[in-house]
C-alpha cells in the first residue's frame, strides 16, 4: 500500500470527545461521568457542549442527549458504554 493512502491511526491522546447535553439532565451526569474518567485513563481530550445555549445544536439532538462525539462524529447517544469508548479512542479496554 502507498504510504498516501495509508492511514494514520490516533492515539487516545490526540482524540477529542465531545460530550452535548443539558443542565438537569441526569442521563447527562451519568455521561458526564464516565466521559471523564475515560478520558482521563487514555489522555484524551474532551469538552461539553449545551443545547440550551446553542439552536444548532438543539435542532439536531434534542431527543437525543447525552450525545457523545469523537472527533466530530457521533459516537454514542443516551448512554455511554466506557469500553465502547475507550475502543473508540483507539485505547484497550479495560477488564471489567
């Protein structure tokens, strides 16, 4: 294979998680959660986003938050599964 067009694997380091939700949202807090603590394990970056402060965003996952975004594209939405995640990021999942 050329090395054009192959693909450059990320590491969880270089991976940015994006968490949508809503104050008072406990599906939210639950997200929330385990976003950090799996981002904290695999050094990934993350950030949380409001639907109440953005009207993108809330037109296009209102019925669905917790949304959770790697690297712009959806990942997940309602619950995060912490093993679904960090295979995500590109990290072993850890026994569990």
């Amino acid at each position: 294979m050329s090395p054009l067009l192959r693909r450059t694997k990320k590491k969880p380091a270089e991976r940015v998680v994006t968490l949508i939700g809503k104050p008072g949202c406990h599906l939210c807090e639950d997200a929330r959660a385990v976003v950090a603590a799996v981002c904290e394990e695999t050094g990934a970056v993350w950030t949380e986003r409001d639907i109440t402060e953005d009207e993108a965003l809330y037109k296009e996952y209102w019925e669905q938050i917790p949304v959770v975004l790697v690297d712009g594209e959806q990942h997940t939405f309602w619950r995060v599964d912490p093993a679904r995640l960090r295979t995500a990021l590109g990290a072993d999942a850890k026994p569990g």
